[in-house]
C-alpha cells in the first residue's frame, strides 16, 4: 500500500500567518476555515489536518503571536544592555509605535484574542499566558532601565500600553502621532490629525412610535452584540430576537455599520449613566488621592463584576473600529470625555495647570487594566489588588514621572 505523503511543517505556518491577517481584517468571529484556506493558498483538508478545531487554531495563533513579540522584545532587551539613558518610558514609547504600525496586523489579532478570551474557559489560560509572559519581559526591562520598583513598573507599563493601544485603534491614531500621546493627550492629537468629530447619541427625531421601533432595535443589537459579539449582528438576527418584521431593521437603519455605530453610543451612554451615579456619591472638589482611588476603584470592581459582559463587547467594538471607522467617532467621544475628567481628577490645587495627558494615561491605565484582570478571569486575589495599583499609578502620572 502507497503512503500518503505528510503535509509539509511549513504549510501549518502559512496557516497561522494567513489565521492571523484574517483575524485582524475581518474579526475572530468571521473567520472560516475556507477563508484561511484561500488566504494560505492550501486546500480546506489541509486546514482541518493541521487544526482538527478551532480552538487549536486559536491557541496556536495565540502562542505564535506571544512568540513573535517575545522574540522582538528579547533583542530589545540585548540592545537595551548595550545602551545608556534608555528610559523603560523610552522603550515603551517605541513599542507603541511598532504595535500600531509595522505589526498591527499583529497587534488586532492579539487583542481580538484576548477579548474573546473570556466567553471561553480554554482561552483564559492562554490570556494568563501572555500575561505571565509580558510582566516577566517588562520586569527585566525596568531593571535594565534602572527603574526603582521594577515589578511595580513592569504592571504599570503593561495596563498602560494596553489601554493605550486599544484607544490608538479604537480612535484610528496612526502610528506617527504616538508620542503625542505621552506629551499631549487626545484631544491635540483629534485636533492635528482632523480625526472624526463626536456623534450624539441620541435617537433622531420621529414619530413616538418609530423612536420606540429604533430603541427597540438598538436594544437588541446591544444584547447580541454582549451575546456574541459584532459579528453576531444581523438584520435577521435583531429580527428574530424583536419580533420585529425582517424589513424593520433595514427601514430604521441604511445598514448594519449604521446600526452598530448607534448601538455603540447606547452603550456609551450607558455606561457614562453608571459612571455619574457612582460620582455624585462623593464630592471631589479638593484633589485627594486617596478619594480619587477609592471611587476609582469601586467603579472599576462593579464595572468588572456586575456589568462585565457591557464592558468587553464595549472594548471589543474599539477592535471593530478598525474596520469600520464610523466607529471611531462614538469612541472619539468617549475618549475625549473621559480624557477631560481624569484631567480634572489628577489635577491638583498645588499644580492647578491641567495636563491633559495625565487625563489620558489615566484613561488608558484604566481601560488595560481592565482589558488585564478580565481576560485572565476576574480571580479574587487580582481584583484585592486593584485599589493598591491605581493608588501607585496615579502617584506616579501626577508627578508626570512614568518611569
């Protein structure tokens, strides 16, 4: 009896590396094997041989991503021995740039992976993985860097870069502007870069019922979109799940994008509702840290706990955003938003000047840390350390001193 022949060892990296370019192009949620097979130029049975299901083909993508970076970083760390007044700022600066430029193909697919991390228990260990992976490289780096505290430095630049890179791709920052980021904030950036403007987020004007028919729709777009993600979304879809005739949707709405970009400042607003009530709880018109951490820190704890699920299809859609940028106009404005109150927050009556990248790192230190705690699985022991590490972080963006 002849032999089959093996498939080649190349074949399944050509796999991967296809996996991954539709990962970042059309979102984890539409990516088919027959999709990667055309992409790899193999055939479909090559694509089942190699990864029999699709949580093989995830986990496989996942650990060659984490490798590829790894890689980038070990001989970052060789030049950065070589090197003097290299600061761990410096670096990350020029990784920001590298992540949203020359690998965002890269970059899209990681974070695709790691917000769907959650809706399965087999990813969360892959998310862990990273997470080990990358405090363990950033340790060694604030060392190298001669940073004071460098476990404390390494958590640091990991919640801010991830927030970071999820607002630059959320927002549509292209990679050039990125060190105005650290120096200026959002707003000089939307300005310089003449990014979309905001969308309102109210409903448009009609008769009482067509309004009630759109809420109603978007209602439902918002509960598929924290089912099952974006890709969920269909006019069949919130049909089925409204009741609704299958034309109602398109007759509201020109399209789905449309939809989605509606749904999306709903959940906005939102969560902007929940932000308010939690801050006329206290009254903050002197700076204390310690007040600015502790509400910080039971938002972030309830935001986790109870609406967890708002929250991950709320960031997933700034990973959507970068293939449907009237997105980013919804996101613009809530970045803007919550750009000038974390300004006013770490803006203190010793140092009235407002910096309004102060705002911004806050922002994203609060959006990587929760991209962070959540994709690792919310565990008790990460959660008890949440107001220990803002009380840190926010220490150190007030001193306008990170690292």
């Amino acid at each position: 009896m002849p032999q089959v022949p093996l498939p080649p060892q190349n074949s399944r990296d050509h796999i991967i590396a296809a996996a991954i370019r539709m990962i970042a192009r059309h979102g984890l949620g539409n990516v088919s094997y027959r999709r990667i097979a055309q992409e790899a130029g193999v055939s479909l049975a090559l694509v089942n041989y190699h990864f029999p299901a699709k949580t093989d083909l995830i986990a496989r993508t996942s650990q060659t991503i984490l490798a590829q970076y790894a890689n980038s970083f070990e001989k970052a760390v060789l030049r950065l021995e070589s090197e003097t007044g290299t600061t761990v700022a410096d670096f990350a600066l020029r990784f920001l740039t590298n992540a949203i430029g020359r690998d965002r193909d890269l970059t899209i697919a990681w974070a695709e992976i790691v917000m769907d991390a959650p809706r399965h228990e087999g990813s969360l260990a892959l998310a862990l993985q990273w997470h080990n992976k990358e405090h363990e490289i950033w340790t060694k780096i604030a060392k190298l860097t001669g940073a004071q505290q460098p476990r404390a430095s390494a958590e640091l630049m990991i919640d801010l870069l991830t927030g970071l890179l999820f607002v630059a791709l959320g927002t549509g920052i292209p990679a050039n502007a990125t060190d105005q980021l650290f120096k200026a904030g959002y707003r000089a950036i939307a300005e310089d870069q003449a990014l979309t403007p905001p969308v309102a987020t109210q409903l448009p004007a009609g008769s009482q019922k067509a309004t009630e028919t759109k809420r109603i729709i978007l209602q439902a777009a918002v509960d598929i979109f924290l089912q099952s993600g974006a890709a969920g979304i269909s006019f069949r879809a919130i049909s089925e799940r409204t009741g609704l005739s299958l034309s109602a949707p398109a007759y509201h709405f020109k399209s789905i994008d449309t939809i989605l970009e509606a749904s999306l400042a709903l959940m906005i607003a939102q969560s902007k509702n929940r932000y308010r009530d939690a801050y006329r709880e206290g009254d903050f018109h002197d700076v204390d840290f310690d007040q600015v951490t502790d509400l910080t820190n039971t938002i972030f704890i309830r935001e986790a706990v109870s609406f967890a699920d708002e929250n991950i299809a709320f960031f997933s859609s700034w990973i959507q955003a970068t293939r449907i940028p009237a997105l980013q106009r919804s996101i613009s404005a809530f970045v803007l938003d919550q750009e000038r109150a974390w300004t006013r927050a770490l803006t203190s009556p010793a140092q009235p000047r407002q910096d309004a990248s102060k705002g911004l790192l806050a922002l994203a230190l609060y959006v990587g840390k929760f991209v962070r705690i959540v994709s690792i699985g919310s565990k008790t022991s990460d959660l008890a350390a949440v107001r220990g590490e803002f009380h840190h972080q926010f220490l150190i963006l007030s001193r306008g001193d990170i690292g």
